[in-house]
C-alpha cells in the first residue's frame, strides 16, 4: 500500500538579501524534497552497489539478471540529470568493456518510493533500461586534428689563430759561436671557422580518436604515444542521451624513446683537418656526439563534452586544427660555459720562423696545429678581443589550442600575460699566452623573445542538470607575472557561450590550488585544502564567491540541483551564517537522513522533489 506524505517545509538554498552571500535559506510549504545517495559498498565481495534513501538500502539489478551490479560491471555509477536516472561506466582500455549505460530507476505511482523486490541478499531494485554505448572499434572522432613540428637548427663554432715564434740569430761576441734566440711571438687575430651546420626536423601530425589504444596511455606510454584520454564524467542528459566529459592529455613516450640524432663533434688534427673527437674508455674510443633530441608537449591537450547516444561533440576547449611548432638553435660545445663537456677547445696553428743568419736563408717551419682550453680572464691588459655570438634558442608558437573565449577568461584571472624577453648575456675568457700578447673571447648569447605564460584548465566539472546548453566549471592554473602561481575559477556555457573569471588566488602558504568539488547550473563547490575551507561560487551572477572555513575544506559539501548545500556527514543541508566566530556551516533541519545515517558512505548524491 502506498503511503501518502505529508507536506513538508523545503529548504532552498538561494542567495541571501546580503550581496554575495551565497546560500540564504527561503522557507516555502511545498511538496518538500529529499536527498538519495547511491554508493559502492566495499563491504560486499565483489563490492555492489546500492542504492540508499530515507527508507532502505537496496541493491541495484539490471534489467536482465539476478546479479546485482557490482565493482566488476561498473567502476563508477552516478546520478543522471534527471530526476530518476543512473549511469554506469565500466572499465576502459584494450580489453575493456568500454560500456556507459544508463538506467531509471522505477518508483511508485504518483509516489518517489522505490519499486523494489526481495532478495536472498536483501531488498532490491531491478532498474529499468534508457540507453546503452559500447566504444567503437573505430572509436569516436573528436575532430581536433593536431600537428606536431620541431625544427632544430644544428651549428658548431670553432675558434682559430695562428702563432709564430720568432728566433733571432745572435752573435754574443766576435769569436763566440752564435744560436738562435727567442726573441718574438706573433698572434694573427683569432677568427671563427664553421665545422658544420644542419637542420634536423621531427614531426607528428594525428586526428584526436577515442578509442581503446590510447586510454589513459600517460599510465603507460607507448613508443608511438600521442594523446592519451579518459573520462572524467559520465550523465544522462534529461532526453535520456548518454554524455561524458573527456580530458585529452600530450602523451609522449618514455624519455629513452624520444627521437634523436647522434650528431658528432668536430676538432681539428695535425694538419688541420675536422675530424670526430673521441672519447676513451679503458679499452675503447667511440666518437664523441651530442644529441639532437625532439621534445614533447605535455599536459592538457583539450577538454570535451560528448553526445555518447548520437556520437556527437558538443562542446570542445579548443579549435578543430591544433599546431604547435617548436624552432630550436642549439650549439655544442657550449663556449657560454667553458667547464660543460663538451670542453671548447680554441685550436692554434703554430709557426717557427728562423732568421738573421748571415749564411743561411730566414726560414719558417709548420709545427702544426694544436688545441688550448678558455681560461678565465681576470680583466688584465689584452691585445685582440674576438667576438662570437652563440647559435641558441628556442622560439614555440601554439595555434588552436584554447578558444577564443577561454583565453579571455583566463586573461580576467590574471592568466596568459607576456613577458618581456631577456637582454643578451655576455661572458668573457681568456686564451693565449699570458701577458701583452693574451687574448680574450666575449661570448654573446642572443636575446630571448618574450613570452605567453601558460595557463591550464587543469579540472573541469559539468553542471548537473546543464542549463539548456552544456555548462562547464573549470579550475585553471597559470602564473601570473611578478606574482608566481595562481590558481582560479571560470565557468563556460558551452559550446559557444561566454566564459567569465570568477575567482582568482595566488597558490602560496595563505592558499593552495584549488579543488573542484560537485556543481550544479547555479552553484559550484571550490575547495581549497590550504586554508582549512573553500568557496560556494554562484555561476549565475547572483553574488560573488564566498569563502567558507571548514576543516575538511568543503571535501564533504555537495551542492544539490538546484542549489542546495548537502553536508554528507550530517546529512543535512547547510548554510553559511555569519557568527562571532565567523563563517560557519549551520545545518538546518532537513532533509530526512539516510538509511543507517548519518555518516554513511559517500557516494554520489542528488536531491528529489517530493510529489
């Protein structure tokens, strides 16, 4: 027999007459409205899941089947936007299920008591089927095609000069047999010679595919690791259309797969020749090489919100066509930093020129050339001073990555400034023979452009239900110049909407990153673990963020459709008030707690209207 509910006083949880004082409490006489939570309980072997009320736990079957779902078929089972949906997801990756399926739960007739059944383990619930999705063998295009380019401008420097010493026959007195006497060195100018100069180039170029291969892949990179995918989220949208949030990650290989070329480095023989230095072992010498190496992109690629049922993108952070291109200058060895091996060598052509005997002709002999070492110059006198300017840096350009209106939320957060690039750097060492005849080599490393400060959406939480349009809360970290790192809140009405700024903190000992917890169309919950608390953040204008200091940093606070405030461990809902102590949590007097609450298990939890 069904039971006829009284009516009860509902707690709305709306912004009060206090400008940005999110969570006021408005007391109307409705058909009142009541939390369920469903949860996997470990208890069991395999662990199940069930579904908890006010009036009981109950398992959860499908439709087919006397096994209750467990922890085997579904790694995560959440609340729908509607009212009486669930949503499983199963395991994902080669060899996985790589299932989402959508069920209602079947309630009593003008009534929000479950329908359940007896069980050998207990009272059950035999869901009703909505919708089911098995990933592709083809997988899901997201159409973002991505381009990879990297460009390394390969050159190596020598320096050179040639040094003749100077005897003079001399004749000490009549009589005495005469010698050749020291009596000069003469140093050409040094000047610079390339030994070899090369481009090298690596490339990718990859359509962004959902499919088996690349899951999670940044667990596990593989040799030709691109992208790596997971989901974050999954729903059903109040039509019953399945949706999930996926966050698409860089992925390169393991650091050993990188490609690189071995590229040789060149000194000068006897004669003057290039030829490959070596490097000696206690049996062996190998060539001595640098190594022109590709780098990677890492972190966040995009985010995305999928119509699983229709196989559409909804939404994505960024454009259909990603280019990212890297020009890279590099030099070896470093004249920059004589100490870093490879060792710089300045190579010097020696002469010996004897002259001044009256029988026999002024003469000049080749002794062939030979390498010195850069030694530090201490500002003494010099004669020559050579010029060498290095062949370094590095250049990016990032095309399509973020729309338009992303950017310019993160630009409201402070995010995504320029820096000015740096001046160029000289150094100054010394080589030659000490004294009148020494010389010097300022070594310029050229000026850096500046730069974009990067910024990521490193967390993403859809609104449940989305309001019309699909609604995102991220939290994005970046740097903000002269004040280091920051973390911050926007929100975006996807696909095509604005995407305001609405909170920004230095990330420092006063506050840590921010967390997000659950959201709602209205209201999103932002912990933040350093400062013992975090913020109710309205996403509709109504006020602005409100910190609310909490042991536990709000990890225990869901905020409930439409904006309820729900403390799991009281299993309440709550409202910031205003006390001599501060801001504090007060709970109120409903909801009815749980089935063997408070502090049940924390699942996944949504509020349902009363009839």
């Amino acid at each position: 027999m069904r039971r006829v509910l009284p009516l009860t006083l509902l707690v709305v949880l709306a912004p009060s007459t206090t400008a940005g004082s999110p969570g006021g409490v408005i007391g109307k006489v409705l058909g009142g409205v009541r939390v369920e939570e469903v949860f996997l309980d470990s208890g069991d072997t395999p662990a199940r899941w069930k579904l908890r009320t006010p009036k009981g736990i109950f398992l959860l079957k499908p439709p087919e089947g006397d096994r209750p779902l467990a922890s085997t078929d579904f790694e995560e089972v959440r609340w729908g936007d509607g009212e009486h949906q669930l949503v499983g997801r199963s395991a994902f990756g080669p060899g996985q299920p790589n299932r989402v399926v959508g069920y209602a739960v079947p309630r009593l007739p003008s009534s929000i008591e479950v329908v359940h059944e007896d069980s050998a383990d207990g009272p059950a619930v035999r869901l009703l089927p909505i919708a089911s999705w098995t990933l592709p063998r083809e997988g899901v295009d997201l159409g973002a095609r991505v381009d990879l380019s990297h460009a390394i401008d390969y050159r190596q420097q020598n320096v050179e000069y040639d040094r003749t010493v100077v005897y003079q026959w001399r004749v000490p007195f009549p009589g005495v047999p005469g010698f050749y006497d020291l009596t000069d060195v003469e140093v050409t100018p040094p000047r610079t010679r390339t030994l070899t100069s090369r481009t090298v180039t690596f490339g990718d170029a990859f359509a962004v595919v959902l499919d088996s291969t690349h899951y999670d892949l940044r667990q596990s990179p593989t040799e030709g690791a691109t992208y790596s995918w997971t989901l974050t989220d999954v729903s059903a949208s109040t039509s019953g259309h399945l949706l999930a949030v996926v966050r698409v990650d860089h992925a390169p290989p393991a650091f050993f797969r990188w490609p690189r070329v071995a590229q040789p480095v060149y000194g000068l023989d006897g004669d003057g020749n290039p030829v490959v230095l070596e490097t000696c072992g206690a049996f062996v010498c190998l060539p001595l090489t640098v190594p022109l190496m590709r780098t990677f992109p890492e972190g966040l690629l995009l985010w995305a919100v999928v119509d699983l049922t229709d196989g559409r993108v909804l939404a994505k952070t960024a454009d259909d066509q990603i280019a990212i291109t890297v020009h890279v200058a590099e030099e070896a060895p470093s004249w920059a930093t004589p100490t870093r091996s490879p060792t710089p060598v300045v190579y010097r052509h020696t002469f010996e020129r004897r002259q001044g005997k009256p029988d026999a002709p002024d003469s000049t002999t080749d002794l062939g050339w030979g390498g010195e070492f850069l030694r530090t110059w201490d500002a003494g006198a010099f004669a020559t001073q050579t010029e060498l300017t290095l062949n370094v840096g590095a250049a990016e350009a990032v095309a399509g990555w973020l729309r338009a209106e992303l950017q310019l939320g993160l630009r409201q957060l402070g995010f995504l400034q320029a820096t000015p690039g740096a001046g160029p750097a000289t150094a100054t060492f010394a080589f030659g023979d000490p004294g009148p005849t020494q010389m010097t080599l300022r070594v310029t490393t050229p000026a850096s452009p500046g730069i974009s400060l990067g910024a990521f959406l490193d967390e993403a939480v859809r609104a449940r239900p989305a309001p019309g349009a699909e609604r995102l809360v991220f939290v994005g970290d970046g740097i903000v110049v002269g004040q280091g790192e920051w973390s911050g809140v926007l929100v975006w009405d996807a696909p095509n909407g604005p995407a305001p700024g609405l909170l920004a903190l230095p990330v420092g000992p006063e506050s840590g990153r921010l967390s997000l917890g659950s959201a709602t169309s209205k209201v999103a919950v932002v912990s933040d673990f350093a400062r013992a608390g975090g913020y109710v953040v309205p996403l509709d204008g109504t006020g602005a963020p409100r910190f609310v200091p909490d042991p536990d940093g709000l990890f225990f606070l869901e905020v409930l459709a439409p904006r309820y405030l729900y403390d799991v461990r009281r299993e309440r809902f709550v409202r910031p008030v205003v006390g001599s102590d501060g801001v504090l949590l007060q709970a109120t007097a409903l909801p009815r707690v749980l089935r063997d609450g408070p502090g049940g298990p924390i699942g996944d939890y949504h509020a349902i209207r009363l009839p």
